[in-house]
C-alpha cells in the first residue's frame, strides 16, 4: 500500500477540519475549534484497484493576507482547496489564491471544493458557480454528509497523477 | 551537561532515509516514543512524504505539527537536516506559545463570525426596515388619499347644515341640525387627528419657523371659544403675563392647535364654573424664551390612574366617552406629540370632581426686533361686505360650489362658476376676477395645471388664486404655494375661514 501526503487549504472557517473528521471519523460537529499548525488524519481509500493510505493533513485557516507555509507543501501529492459557500470573502480572489498554492506547491492541479452547501439553496448555489472564475469540483456539505467522500476520492485520484 | 529544563523540551533524532529511528542525539522530550530501530512516523506521521522529499544539505523547518505522547498532544516545531548518510531531526516542544496563538486565533476567528453575525442581522433590519418604511409610506398615503375623499362630502355637510341653520326652522328642526353640526365637527377632528398621527408616526410632521404673535394666537383662541360659550353657564377667563414677547419664532398652526385642543378638551367636560387660559413667563434668555401655558378646569376630574393614561392613544376615560363628546380619543396623544416635537413638555395634575391643570412649556426662539408681524387688526367678519368682488369659483363638485357660491353670494360677491379647468381656461382669458377660488382634484385640466399656465392667460395674471382642496397636509400646502397659488383653504371650511383669507386680497383693491 502507498502512502500519499494531501493536504485541505482554505480561509480559516471554511470547514476543512469538518470535512476531514467527516471524511475519518464520520462526526460532525457544529462547534468552531480553529486548527493550529498543522493535524494530521489518515485514513485508507481504494482508488480502483489500488489502496492508497491518505496522510490528510489538515492545515490551519489563513486570512487572505497570510501564506501557508512552503515547508507544509514538501513531498505533497495532492492538496484541495476548500472555499465557504456562504462567505463571498472566501472566494472571491479564488483564482489567485489557487494560483499562489500551485506555486507553493508545485501542484499543477488543485482540487477545489465549495462547502457548506446546506446554507443555501440549489438556485443561490448555481447561480455562484457561474460567477467564481475557476472551475468548481465539487460542492459539499460536512454537516450534511454530501459528497465528502467523493471529495477526498478526486483528490485521492490526483495523488496518484 | 544539559539543564533539565531545556532538556525536556527538546529531542534530537538521527534517521535514516526510510524513517527509521537510528539514533536518539540529545534531548529528554517525549523520548519514550521515540525508540530506536522503529520507524518515526508512527510518531511524526507528518514526515511521512516530506522526509523522502527532503532536499540535500538544507536545513529545513516544520512549525506547528502535532505529536501525541501519553495521550497527550503536543504541538512542536521540527528541524530536518539531510545529509548523506542520514537524516537529523531535531523536535521542539512549542505546545504552551501554540496555546496562546490558539487562543488568540480563536478570539480572532470568533470576532470575525460574531462581526459577520451582527452585519448579516443588521442586514436583516435594515431590510425589515424598508419593508416597514414602505408600508407606513403606503398607510400615510391611503390615509392623505381618504382625508381628500372625506372631506369633500364632508364641506357639502357641514355647508348645507350651515346654510339649512339659518332658515327658519321649528325647533325640532333646530335641534337635528344641531347634532348634524356636532357630527360633522366631530367627524372633521376625527379626520384631522387620524391623518396628523399618522404623519407624526411616519416621522413626517414638519413644523414651521415663523415670526408668530403669541398674544395674538391665544387672543384669537380665546375669543374663538368665548363666542362658542355665550349660552353656557362656564366663565372662560383669559390672563396674559405682560412679560410674554410679542413676537417669536415657531409653528402658529401647531402652537394653536394645541392651545384649542387643550380649551375645547377642558369645555367638554367642565359643566359649571371656569375654564381659563393662562399664560405666563417661564424664562427670558438673549436669544430664547419659555413660555407655560396653563388650561385649568373646574371640570369633573381625574382619577391618578386616569391621569396616568391620558396622553396614550385612543383613551377617553371612560368607555362612552367618545360616544358622548365625540372624537377618537386621539387629540392628547397628538397634543403631547406636537408640543414634544416644539422641544416644549406637557404636565397635567387633576384632581376627581375638583377639576384639571394642563401645563404646556414651549421654549422659543426670540425675535429680535419687537415688531408687530402683520399690523393687521381682527376684521369683523360678520359685518364685512366684498361688494364689488369678481370671483371665479372652479370645482368639479356641485354641492362644494353651491356651498362656496352661497358663502360668497351672502358677501355680496359676484361669483363666476365653472365646472372644470378646461372651461375656466378659456374663459381667464376673457373676463377679469379679483381672486379665483380652485379646486385641485379636477377632471380634464387640475388645478395644479390650470394654475402653472396662468402667465400666459390674456387677462388675470395678476389675479390671486386661492386652492380649494381636500388635501389637507402642510407638504401640500407648500407645494400649492411653490405653484404660485396665493394662498390655501383645506376643505371642509367654514364660511369665516373663507371670507377672512379672501379678504386679504379685497383690501387690495
């Protein structure tokens, strides 16, 4: 079995870490605990026939002024972007913001993931895919339990490119 | 030799370049984890990937990764140095300066979502508030629009019972005109009150900044009430400090609308003894006076719970209150509105069976050459003729120009009626009047129209032209003015109202 190292990115409050102990632990909580440093999770997928042990490292929250460190990036195979549905602030530089974690990372794709999609309706949401500037993959909901697996499965698959 | 204290918070580590754990260097942290010939991932499973890829002879640091040592979780920052042969790793325990930023990153984060929380229901009022504005807009609106249609038939009533008044009449016949009379006073206050609450609530009511004459407004709202009370047995008593300034600056309408809904309140419900106006001095300043007028009673009284109550709307104290002396139980609420938005106060003390103390203290800005504002005496309507008058009456409502006509013709007024603008139109550019009396609410051609073409009539550009209207509110009195209108009489109107206003521009002539 394969190791790989992803990593979930995105403004502080967006729900990375909702969606990692949605995706490991099958919990959701509503309680906001921000994340310091750097947690790491890992949980086994099957990406066709191959397992793949998933080092989800789940990194703290930034303000669009802040920069994840490079050093988090060393040796990633993956990394996914998660923006807050609800929040314009979280993805409104979306584009450039997606382009500053490719550089830091070396990644040529992210995979990027609207969450908390419980907060709005199907209208208000696709209405907003067609005004972000980058290409949305999925949209999920922690809380909700929708598409978190297929999330972490996307970005298990880009692990492996 | 290491001091203890420095030596537990750090270890350092050799391994080689799968992870495995060959050498414990220096350090006491967490050091039964660390166990040399097994791998450091099951401690540091974060390396896993990055020690593979680390680059060679470069240091290289990790801040903030969690490591768990007897179940207890500690944040540390690591240093990773490749060489070679192996891979040093040297681990901090950082976990009590994580603390802090933990929880300075908490506050940080909980002010942004409580922040977040008070603009989204800010938001929220302010949308709310919109939906409120716009329906009290709706409601003030409907209101002005019933007032106009009120107070249409309401002229005809009041007009026809005037005019039926003074026929001969048995006295059966006398006595139902009488109540006809009280109903449709009544029903006029009612409208007024209704519409000016409404305004008031609405945050619309505008009060004017005028030279005004205080002794002439009391003066003229005494008299008004003393000629109302020739056959009743009450004393209605006036008394004015000398003190009092002449002249000021401040709203006549709101000041004598106070003044005549506190006396005809106090008549109402005084049967025998005095009902007096009293007006005196509270402060004379450079550039402001107060002035206290009192309306005391002889009148049945209050209880304090009644007293308590009396300012709130709709209160008449007791049930058929309003049945007996009419109103809506609006005008003290009004009252206490009005004088509140004058910056003045008003008190009451009462007492049951003994009667009642209204005090109103209205401070005003002084004026400061003591002149008399208009010089003009009171006219004595009563006797006045305008014989020789031209005057031109446009309204689209038979009875309020058979009212107008008679109220006039009785002055010995040559009146000139016309059923519409456009009929008028034609004919200012033929005859020559002295005042036009016109209706707004027309059909074809409106008052507010007729009245902007009037400088390309070929006679009556200098003619005084009075609206006739139900749209009784200052707004439109002001944009009647701006039109070019001499002057406005809100509808239903008495004939005084009429002749005095009128008048006006007979002395002219």
């Amino acid at each position: 079995m394969i190791a790989k190292k992803v990593l979930l990115v995105g403004n502080f409050g967006v729900g990375k870490t909702s969606l990692i102990r949605r995706f490991v632990l099958s919990e959701f909580s509503e309680d906001y605990i921000s994340t310091i440093g750097v947690r790491v999770s890992s949980k086994i997928v099957k990406v066709g026939n191959e397992e793949i042990k998933l080092l989800i490292w789940d990194v703290a929250g930034t303000n669009d002024d802040e920069k994840i460190p490079k050093a988090y990036f060393l040796g990633a195979s993956a990394a996914m972007y998660v923006f807050d549905l609800s929040r314009e602030e979280t993805y409104v530089n979306l584009k450039n913001q997606i382009e500053v974690v490719q550089e830091l990372s070396g990644l040529k794709n992210i995979t990027v993931v609207g969450n908390k999609k419980d907060l709005l309706t199907s209208n208000e949401i696709d209405h907003l895919i067609k005004t972000i500037s980058v290409p949305v993959n999925l949209i999920t909901s922690a809380k909700e339990n929708e598409n978190v697996e297929d999330a972490f499965t996307i970005l298990a698959k880009q692990s492996l490119n | 030799m290491i001091p203890s204290k420095i030596d537990s918070v750090f270890i350092e580590i050799t391994t080689d370049f799968k992870g495995v754990i060959k050498r414990v260097n220096a350090g006491g942290f967490a050091e039964k984890e660390f166990i040399v010939n097994e791998s450091i991932f099951f401690v540091c499973p974060f390396l896993i990937g990055t020690l593979e890829a680390l680059p060679l002879d470069e240091f290289f640091s990790m801040e903030g990764m969690i490591i768990t040592s007897n179940s207890i979780e500690f944040n540390v920052d690591v240093e990773l140095f490749r060489s070679k042969k192996s891979i040093s790793v040297l681990i901090h325990d950082r976990t009590k300066v994580y603390r802090f930023v933990e929880q300075l990153n908490q506050s940080r984060n909980d002010v942004f979502f409580a922040k977040r929380e008070i603009s989204e229901k800010n938001k929220e009022l302010a949308r709310l508030r919109k939906v409120a504005d716009k329906a009290n807009e709706e409601k003030t609106r409907f209101l002005a629009m019933m007032s106009h249609e009120v107070r249409n038939p309401l002229t005809a009533i009041l007009g026809y019972t005037d005019m039926i008044s003074e026929e001969p009449l048995g006295d059966k016949a006398k006595e139902y005109i009488g109540y006809l009379t009280s109903a449709g006073e009544n029903l006029k206050v009612i409208v007024n009150d209704i519409l000016d609450l409404s305004r008031i609530e609405a945050g619309k009511l505008e009060l004017v900044s005028e030279e005004i004459n205080i002794k002439e407004i009391v003066n003229n709202c005494f008299v008004n009430y003393k000629n109302q009370q020739k056959d009743k047995v009450v004393v209605l008593d006036l008394v004015v400090s000398s003190a009092i300034s002449d002249i000021v600056f401040g709203d006549s309408v709101r000041v004598t609308q106070v003044l005549s809904n506190l006396l005809s309140n106090a008549l109402k419900f005084t049967k025998k003894g005095s009902v007096s106006l009293e007006v005196e001095l509270v402060y004379a300043g450079k550039k402001t006076t107060e002035i206290c007028f009192k309306i005391v009673d002889t009148g049945r009284g209050m209880t304090v719970e009644q007293t308590a109550k009396i300012f709130e709307e709709y209160q008449q104290n007791e049930l058929n209150d309003n049945r007996v002396f009419g109103g809506a139980g609006l005008g003290l609420s009004i009252v206490k509105r009005l004088v509140e938005a004058m910056n003045g106060t008003i008190s009451v003390f009462s007492e049951l069976n003994v009667g009642s103390t209204f005090s109103v203290e209205i401070p005003f800005k002084k004026y400061i050459e003591q002149q008399s504002k208009s010089g003009l005496s009171r006219i004595n309507l009563e006797k006045m003729s305008l014989k020789g008058m031209r005057i031109l009456i446009v309204d689209d409502d038979l009875l309020n120009q058979k009212i107008t006509s008679h109220f006039l013709k009785k002055k010995d007024v040559t009146v000139v009626v016309f059923n519409n603008g456009l009929e008028a139109l034609e004919e200012l550019d033929n005859q020559s009047f002295d005042v036009v009396l016109l209706d707004i609410n027309m059909p074809g051609i409106t008052g507010e129209e007729l009245i902007q073409r009037k400088s390309s009539f070929k006679k009556n550009n200098n003619t005084a032209f009075i609206a006739l209207t139900g749209n009784a509110t200052q707004k439109d009195r002001g944009n009647y003015l701006s039109l070019g209108f001499s002057d406005v009489i809100f509808k239903p109107f008495k004939s005084d109202e009429l002749i005095e206003k009128i008048s006006v521009f007979f002395n002219k002539f």
